[in-house]
C-alpha cells in the first residue's frame, strides 16, 4: 500500500496543539467539517471502503473483487491515523450522480470471470461481506424486514446465498435513493454543531450557497441477469430503460466460471425535511436509553453501599479510636500504645517499600496517562468533536493524546519512585521504563495480529511505512515528554511520609484463607458499573455499529472512578485490620482486578454473541484485541484505586501519634 500522506499525517498531528483553531492541514481526510451544496446536474461521485464483514472481521479491499473500475483509474482518498490504524481504505469509484436527475445507468460488463474471481466471489458472499459505500460522507443505508421488524443496515451485500446452500448471487444492480434538501438562501443563516462541525452560511455566501444538500443516502441492492451480449453495446454511464428487481431466483446472476457480469444503477432524488446538520441522526438514533439509565441506577446503588462502608470506617471506627486516643494523657496513651490491635500494629511497616516497586511504579503513572487520555477522549466526544462523521477522529484523538499525556506517565511514576526510596536518585530508568511498559505491550500485540492480517491478505494490516511513522511519533514525542515529566517529578515537593519505618518488618499473622482471593472478588463491584456500557461498546467495534451515546459513557467513567476508589479504600482498611501491611500491590488490583472480569466477559460476548465469527484467524483478532483492551483498563482502574489508597494510608497514619 503506497502511503504519500502518512509523513504529512504525523507532521500535522504534532503541531495540533498549536493549530487547533487554524484550518486543517490537506494530509488529512476530515469528512464532515463543512457543508457541501450542489446545484441542479452537478456530478456527485461515491466512494467505496473496505469489505467487511462481522463473520470474519478482516477487511479486504473493495477493488479485490471484479468490480467496474473508474475511468480515471483507482484512486485512494487522504486519510488520518484512525483510518489507517482500523483498516479502512476509501478509494474513489464509477458510481456517478447527477444531482436532482433520476436515471437508471450502465457501468460495465466483465470479462468472463475465472476461477479465481469466482472463488473470492463465492467465499465474500458466504463470509456475508458487505460493500461500504459513501456519498458526502454519509454511509450508505439500507433497510431489512426480519420477523416483521424494520431493521437498518449500513452497506449491502456482495452477494445472495439461498438458504438451501445451492448456487451463489452476485449483487448487480443497486436502486440509489438520495434524500436532498434544497436550499434557497434568500437572507437566511444556517449554523450547524454537532456530528458535523459548525459551519455558518451568511448573507454574502447564499448565491454560492443555493442549491441541494445531501441529507440522506439509502440503497435496495438486486441480482439481475442481463444478456453480456446485448449489454457490450452500451459504453459506461449510459442511460438504460428502468430496471425492475426480479422476485424469482432463476432471474438472478450466477456467480460461475465464464460468467459475464452486467453492472447498472438506478438513482432517485426525494425531496426531504432534514436539514443537514441533523443528516447523522437517522445512523444515530440511540436504542436502548433505558438501558442505559438502568446501568447508571445500578452504579449508583453500588456507590452508596460502598460509601456507606467507608461512611463506617471514618466516622464511627477511624475517627472514634483518634479521638478517644488524644483525649489520654500521656501516661494513659503509653499504657494503650502497649493494648494496641488492628491496623494501629502496623504503624512502623505500612510504609515500607514493596517488592517489585519499580513495577508498580511505572504502572500507576501509565495507568495515569491511560486514564487522562480515556477522560478528554470521551469528553470531547460527549461534546460532538470527535463524531462518525470524521472517520478516525476518535482513534487518532486517542492516540495523540495518549503521546502528549507521556509527561503525566512520567511525572506519577518518578515521584511516586523518590517517596518509597527518599531520593531521586534512578529517576532516568524509570521514565524511560514508563515511556516503553504499556507502549511495549501494545507493539508486541499488535504485530502479531498484523502478522496473522498479512498472511490472510487482508487491507486491514498495517504497513511497514506505517510502523515506522508510529515510532517515529512515539520516539520523538511521547518518550521526551515522559523523561521532561520525570525530570519534573524530581524537582516536585517530596512526599513525607507521616510515620517511620522499622528496620525490622513486622510478621503478619497467618490467615485462614489468601488475601488475593478478596482481592480478586473486589473486581466484582467495578465490574458491574461497566458491563452493561462495555456490551454496546464490543457491539460497535464487533457488529459495525455506530456508538454515540458518550454522555452515558462520561457519567459511567465517572461512576467507575468513584467505585474502584471506595472499593480500594475499603480493601486496605481491612487488610491493614488484619496487621497486613503489604498493601501497596492489594490496593492496585483491589480496583484493577476488573480488568478479569472484563476479559472473561469479552470471551462470553465472542461465544454467546458473536456466534457467527468463523475461523480461528477471526477468534484469534478478537482475543488479542480484548487482551489489549483488558490490560489497558487493568492499569487504568489499578491507578485510581492505588492513589487513593496511598491517600487515605498517608491521611490515616499523619493522625496518630505512636512513637
């Protein structure tokens, strides 16, 4: 895949920061940003996707198949990081339009097709690939009856299988309907926000501005057999008399070896009362509501019930042993100091440093950065600047973000280093471990899922050229910033802890059963604000379908923030009640166990849901994806539950006085 526009990419992606209100750079493909207006007979190309398919899930070029080819030859549009990073690959294609005319129109016959062609063809159309199609950067939509119920597809399929597994259909003729919205522009201002941008039409700019809008884009796909013979006398975008779908299967066209294909569409313009920046709303219509506000009742009640725990353990148990504690005289307090149980025994180890403490350094200032960066992403989602209308957008958003949080990442993981050793002294190393743990995951994941793309040929690979751009972006970006958060971490003002520590570790009581075991089931409660929002997340990625409803999402984060605090609050209480003092990696996954049950569920989802993925390729993409995912809300949710632990010890212990 030749990629001119990837040096660009990364060129205007550093320097967005600076640009964010400068216009945007030509490297990118920003679909949606502004209004497109045509007058009468203005020609209206669309443009093709990837292939895809929700059997497989690996992407497969538009043009692999034999389809008619533009006169001008195959072109592939700009595209930002997120595209290329989710396979898609839009290229330009011979469906032409002319708007406000109604015409039915010949693109081309094939050549007869050999048995190449006729095993791709057959194998798309029984792996139920489906044509992606754009025009104004509105995916094509077509509408389905099962069971009596209307359901809404984008795309249509390459082929038709009948249910008794006989013969294969190729889809030859496509019914374009394409809602438009006339304008007039006599004195009128259109502001349109959200899905698409903002974009003002003033008085100066109604002449250039008169005209149609394109509002909506539906299609009925069909499989004509036409006479090859007949058809090679017809030259492309010839007019054709109209053309109606045959309701018998005999009259449909076999896909076989020396078989000639006729192509034609048939386009029709309707009038419509949306305006354009409500176009998105048809793709976006949110099912479900009560579902989602059944999720967030459900977070709630988990929060009251675990704050009401930590209510307990302040009001009535912390905060009543302090103060009947200060009330003492001196010679009283030596006397309890000697009477002393629970967590009070522990006062000289709870701060000794725990195994492995460079780890779980580097992890919670990656779980930082991973956490600021989900935080702004669906902020500016929930705000409409990062919406389906901008393909990408929200991966590349991501990943930007992500490399310029590199200092955060860095800042957390050497200060928390210079509080557990009382010297800066290493800082170095462990900016640069945190610039390359998570990153390092990732690439190792990655590439062996690019691997198992390559070997199936699939365009959702990324390329070599591709590789090198990432690292160059996190090379030159993420790890400086990380050793400048470093270098910022050593000149912070240090941390003190409240109580010294003996030389000597105390011994910890032995327990009937493991304290992982507790730790484990504390996931659970994290786990049950997030499933119900984490099934129609897996459902957009998996099912190809839109998700945009990112306020449920902000309040659920939000929900998640809180229980996975409580919830590690609440489990180093008790192991501190239990004189455990090795509390540092329990409080990490106490919230981060989550990250479990997210898998567990990710794997219930492939074997109960996604039924219809087929091949150990398919189901091999998918576990290495929720892998992926799974680690990066370990280390997300680990980071929330530590810091607050590490808060409420360091609050716990500055209020007593224990020599």
């Amino acid at each position: 895949m030749e990629l001119p526009s990837l040096r660009k990419i990364w060129i205007n992606w550093v320097f967005l920061p600076f640009v964010v209100f400068a216009q945007f750079s030509n490297a990118f493909y920003l679909p949606g940003s502004y209004m497109h207006t045509y007058s009468h007979k203005d020609p209206i190309f669309a443009k093709v996707d990837s292939l895809t398919s929700i059997e497989t899930e690996l992407p497969f070029n538009y043009y692999s198949l034999p389809y008619c080819k533009p006169l001008t030859g195959i072109k592939k549009s700009a595209e930002n990081l997120g595209e290329l990073l989710m396979g898609d690959q839009i290229d330009n294609s011979p469906y032409r339009f002319r708007m406000n005319v109604n015409e039915t129109v010949f693109l081309c016959t094939t050549p007869p097709l050999n048995e190449h062609e006729v095993k791709l063809l057959k194998q798309r159309t029984r792996d139920l690939y489906q044509v992606n199609m754009i025009l104004d950067n509105l995916p094509v939509m077509r509408f389905a009856n099962q069971n009596g119920v209307k359901i809404q597809w984008t795309g249509f399929p390459v082929g038709y299988t009948p249910p008794d597994g006989g013969a294969d259909y190729i889809i030859n003729h496509l019914k374009f309907t394409v809602l438009v919205h006339e304008y007039e522009g006599s004195g009128v201002q259109i502001i349109g926000t959200g899905e698409e941008g903002m974009g003002v039409i003033s008085e100066a700019d109604k002449k250039k501005a008169s005209g149609y809008e394109i509002v909506g884009f539906q299609v009925v796909p069909c499989s004509i057999k036409q006479d090859p013979d007949t058809m090679t006398k017809y030259h492309m975008y010839d007019t054709l008399s109209p053309i109606s779908c045959p309701s018998e299967i005999d009259k449909y066209q076999i896909i076989r070896e020396q078989e000639r294909v006729s192509f034609t569409y048939e386009v029709v313009f309707e009038k419509s009362d949306t305006r354009w920046p409500s176009r998105w709303d048809a793709y976006l219509k949110m099912e479900g509501a009560r579902v989602h506000w059944f999720s967030i009742l459900n977070s709630l009640m988990v929060i009251f019930f675990l704050a009401g725990i930590v209510f307990v353990i302040f009001l009535r148990t912390v905060r009543r042993d302090l103060t009947r504690y200060e009330e003492l005289d001196k010679e009283a307090q030596a006397q309890m100091n000697e009477e002393l149980s629970g967590w009070k025994l522990v006062v000289g180890d709870v701060f000794r440093e725990p195994d492995s403490s460079k780890l779980l350094c580097v992890m919670v200032g990656n779980g930082v950065q991973i956490t600021g960066m989900a935080a702004v992403t669906i902020v500016f989602a929930a705000l409409g600047f990062m919406s389906p209308a901008s393909r990408g957008m929200l991966l590349t958003g991501m990943i930007i973000l992500y490399l310029f949080l590199g200092i955060a990442s860095g800042y957390v993981s050497v200060r928390l280093w210079r509080t557990m050793k009382g010297t800066p002294e290493g800082w170095r190393s462990i900016s640069w471990f945190a610039a390359c743990f998570f990153p390092g995951i990732a690439f190792v994941i990655l590439t062996v899922l690019n691997f198992i793309l390559w070997g199936s040929g699939s365009s959702g690979a990324i390329p070599i050229s591709l590789y090198f751009e990432l690292f160059f972006l996190w090379f030159c970006i993420s790890v400086p910033l990380t050793l400048v958060g470093g270098f910022m971490g050593t000149r912070a003002e240090p941390i003190e802890y409240p109580v010294r520590t003996n030389q000597i570790p105390r011994e910890i009581p032995a327990r009937k059963y493991p304290s992982w075991l507790l730790v484990l089931g504390a996931g659970t409660l994290p786990f049950g604000t997030l499933f119900i929002e984490l099934f129609f997340i897996l459902s957009s990625i998996w099912l190809g379908r839109f998700y945009y409803v990112f306020g449920f999402l902000l309040v659920v984060l939000l929900l998640l923030v809180i229980v996975c605090a409580e919830v590690s609050v609440v489990l180093t209480y008790m192991h501190l009640c239990v004189e455990d003092w090795r509390w540092w990696w329990k409080a990490f996954f106490a919230s981060g166990s989550v990250a479990l049950y997210v898998f567990l569920y990710s794997i219930n989802y492939l074997v109960f849901d996604l039924q219809s993925l087929s091949g150990p390729v398919s189901a091999s993409l998918y576990l290495g994806y929720s892998l992926l995912m799974a680690i990066a809300i370990m280390l997300s949710t680990g980071a929330i539950g530590f810091l607050m632990s590490f808060y409420f010890v360091h609050y716990l212990f500055s209020s007593v006085k224990i020599d």
